[in-house]
C-alpha cells in the first residue's frame, strides 16, 4: 500500500512501550533505510548539533549528506534516501510528492505526526514488531462522490488551489466558509473524514487539506466564520 503523495518506499520509527532511551528507535530507522534501495543517502536534523550517537556515525561517512532545517529545501531529497528525523507538522507537510527514493521518518512527538501517518500509510517501526502499511478507509470515503454538490466544490477548490504556488487564496477560503454557513444542510451529512482523503485524492496540498477539513470541523463544532462582506451571502450553485 501507498499513498498517492508517497509513491516509493516510507516508514516511521516510533518509541515503542518501555523504551527508555532513543538511540534504538533511530536505530530502526537508519537499518531500514539502508535495506532500501535507491540514491545515496540524506540525514535531516532541526539542526547540525543533535543528541544520537547512532545518526553522528551516518553523517561521518563521507557518502551522507546532513542537511538541517535552517535554508532546508524538501525538493533537495528527489532521488535520495532520507533519514529526516523528529520533523513537525510543518516540515511534515512539505514532504508529500518530493519523489525521494525512500524516506524514513524518526518520530519525536505523535501529535505532530498523526495526520502525516494517515496520509503517508508508513510501514511503522517498533522495538519488536514491524506494522505493515495497511489498507485504510480511504479508498471506500473517495471512491463514493459526495452528495449535495459537495463533490463539484472540492473538485472547483483543488482546482483553483493548483493554480497558486503558495495554496489556497482567502477568496476560495471565504466561498467555502460562506457556503458552509449559508447552505448548512448541504455540509451536515459530509464527514470531516470525507472531505480530508477527498482533498488528499485531489491532489490538494497538505496544508491546504488541513484547511478546507479544519473549516467544516469548526462548523460541526458549531463555530462560524467571519467573512469578507463581499461573500456574506455567497454560496456555491
């Protein structure tokens, strides 16, 4: 299984229950990677000082490049393996689609990756247990059109949101939460769920996916929206 961001191999390597150190969960990682084939390899840290005498050793060898977050550059990793340790969401989201060889990512905090784990579908990398990519709900949520015109808006979104370099522009931002407030019954049978893997099967960008599904969760949270007034009455045909 991968995802459509994530055409080659990508796993992560998590604290496992009763690991009171670090250095064998980068350990999986970096076996993994190796076992890989592929480009030679990159090692991505938040900076060039960190705490891993495993990493220290990759890094050493003259044929690793060591890259850190500071003048970082995702589309740098297209045809290497990557070892890009404890990302956050942001760095996280810059990796979909950077065509890496294989990438493997060292897990600092489960918050900070849970999205990227559903997007990605990694093999994922414990003490003792190695879990398989698994076949997720996606599949059933995108393949179903939504009802209501639902389906037509993401489609229109994702389109005007390829267009810009930088993602979603506050006109498309304000027609949305317009029409999520002015036409209320056309969001209540959709899902969050639905709306993130149709986004993602769009080929939206991940930030842009966590904006259009962060919309209608504060709308089922019973949140609204303030709006430019030349969209206070805007909805979608």
């Amino acid at each position: 299984m991968s995802s459509d961001g994530y055409t080659t191999p990508v796993a992560i390597s998590r604290l496992s229950e009763g690991e009171t150190s670090r250095e064998p969960q980068n350990l999986r990682a970096i076996t993994w990677l190796l076992e890989q084939s592929g480009g030679s390899v990159v090692v991505v840290t938040p900076r060039k000082d960190f705490d891993s005498a495993s990493l220290k050793k990759l890094v050493e060898d003259p044929r690793v490049t060591h890259r850190t977050w500071r003048g970082f550059s995702a589309g740098s990793l297209a045809g290497h393996r990557v070892v890009h340790a404890w990302p956050n969401r942001q760095n996280l989201n810059g990796l979909r689609g950077v065509g890496a060889d294989a990438l493997v990512v060292i897990e600092w905090n489960e918050l900070e990756t849970a999205e990227w784990i559903s997007d990605a579908n990694p093999v994922q990398l414990f003490e003792s247990r190695t879990v398989s990519p698994i076949a997720s709900m996606e599949d059933e949520l995108t393949n179903e059109p939504l009802p209501n015109g639902v389906e037509e808006i993401l489609e229109y979104v994702a389109h005007m949101a390829a267009g810009y370099s930088s993602g979603l522009k506050w006109n498309e931002e304000d027609m949305l939460k317009a029409d999520m407030m002015n036409r209320p019954e056309r969001w209540v049978p959709i899902t969050v769920e639905q709306v993130r893997a149709k986004c993602c099967k769009m080929g939206m960008r991940p930030n842009d996916v966590d904006t259009v599904a962060g919309f209608l969760q504060r709308r089922k949270e019973g949140r609204r929206f303030n709006v430019r007034s030349s969209y206070n009455t805007f909805q979608f045909n």
